[in-house]
C-alpha cells in the first residue's frame, strides 16, 4: 500500500446494553488490523446507572455517545437508532464497511442488508450469539477473545489461562477446510487453509482455542501430518488414520445412493 492509500474506512458502532466496556480497547485494536475506525458511535440510556462503566471511557477512545431514553419498558430506542444511522451512513457512500457491536439477534437483517449493498460488516458479540447474527456478517469475533490478559504477579508474563474451546474441537472444521483444498497426495498449504477457514466460518479465531497463530493450534491438535517446504512455509494434510476414515464414509455414501 502505498503512502497516499487510506485504509478502507469503516463505522463502528456500539449497542452499549449488549457490550462490556472491558473490550474496547481490544476492539478497536482489532478494527485497526482490517481497517480505520472513522466513525466511533455508541448507543444507549447513559442516565442509566448500569451503563455508567462506559460513560467513564468515552473520551479515551473518542467514542460519541447517542444518549436514547427508555421511554418504555421493554422497548429498546436504541437499537432502532443504531440501525437507522447505520443506513444513512451506508447511503452517504463514504464508508467501505460496519462493525456491529452487539451480542443481539435484532442486527441480524441489518447486517444482511449492508451486506447487500456491498459493505463489509464485521460482528462483535459475546460466544453467546445467536448464529443468525454471526453467519450474517463477513466476519464475527467473539468479544471474549478481546479481554485484556491478566496482569502477571511476578517476573513471568501472564498468559491467558482459558480459552473458549479445547483445540480438538477445531479439528472438524480443520479437516473440512483441507478436505476442500484437498490436492493430489493430500497436501495443501497453510496459508489456503487460513483463507478457507474464512469463507467456510465467519466466526473461526485461533484465540477461541487459545493460540496466536494458525499453526501452533494445527500442531496441538495431533490429527494433521505437517511439512515445512521451500520458502519457509508449511503445508498439512490430514494424517493416515483420519484420510482412511474419510475414505470410509465416502464410501458409505456412495454405496446409500445406489
């Protein structure tokens, strides 16, 4: 990219009833990876003394505030607020994408629509999400995942002692990923595999199973044969035991449809 090139501008924009103000500096770190956060909003009833946590941060992260009263119980103005400056904001023409911050199903036909319209939208919700709302956007990231670490006690750094799913758990989607890039001996690189991942999951992140980086989660998973190659990158392909398994079921179901 060259020194005159923006980044592709996006809106992030906050359902603050739904959100924990413990991620927003992990969140707009993350927007900062894919692109630039021009525009910060956050909705909510700050008169309300629950969302005083996020009221105390605003400045910090020059967050704007739309202050929506809850004039009724049981109503939420501000989810229809957000949604209605989501879509003058996307007919202003000025923005390449979205982030949605909300662990709340309502935006799901919202993020289909500005996908609609050819923006980019990524979701910020809690594990807890409907999969309506994750599978409607682009790319969905667990909040949980953008908790700030725990401070170490002594000369060691802390490491994030949990994570939200054990890596076996990966293994399936894994395997499924490298079954579709599958080559001739059964090895395919790394990096199609990143990409393949993306398109097959809008919420995979190797945090959710507590690595930094793609590889390091492969290895800990035991079920791939891995290869460094010329250049330094790595290639994978499923181990012998869990491509004969395949092989089986494939098998099977040929045999069903006969």
């Amino acid at each position: 990219m060259t020194s005159d090139q923006r980044l592709p501008r996006f809106a992030v924009l906050i359902d603050a009833d739904n959100t924990s103000p413990r991620i927003a500096e992990g969140l707009f770190e993350e927007v900062a990876k894919f692109g630039e956060a021009s525009v910060r909003r956050i909705y909510g009833d700050f008169s309300n003394q629950r969302l005083k946590s996020w009221a105390d941060i605003l400045q910090r992260f020059a967050i704007d505030p739309y202050q929506q009263f809850a004039y009724t119980t049981g109503k939420n103005a501000s989810d229809i607020a957000l949604v209605i400056d989501a879509m003058d904001l996307l007919h202003s023409g000025r923005f390449d994408g979205f982030c949605l911050v909300s662990s709340d199903s309502d935006f799901t036909r919202l993020a289909s629509r500005l996908r609609e319209q050819g923006a980019d939208v990524y979701g910020f919700g809690a594990q807890k999400t409907p999969e309506s709302f994750r599978q409607a956007c682009r790319r969905f990231i667990y909040t949980e995942n953008l908790l700030p670490e725990p401070r170490a006690s002594g000369p060691e750094p802390a490491s994030k002692s949990t994570s939200l799913e054990p890596p076996n758990a990966a293994v399936p989607i894994l395997s499924k990923a490298v079954a579709q890039l599958e080559s001739e001996d059964g090895w395919v690189r790394l990096r199609d595999v990143g990409k393949q991942l993306s398109n097959l999951v809008s919420d995979f992140d190797v945090r959710t199973y507590g690595f930094g980086k793609l590889s390091d989660l492969v290895r800990k998973t035991n079920a791939f044969d891995i290869e460094q190659v010329e250049g330094g990158q790595m290639r994978i392909r499923a181990k012998r035991e869990n491509r004969s398994g395949a092989a089986k079921t494939r098998s099977r179901t040929r045999g069903a449809g006969r």
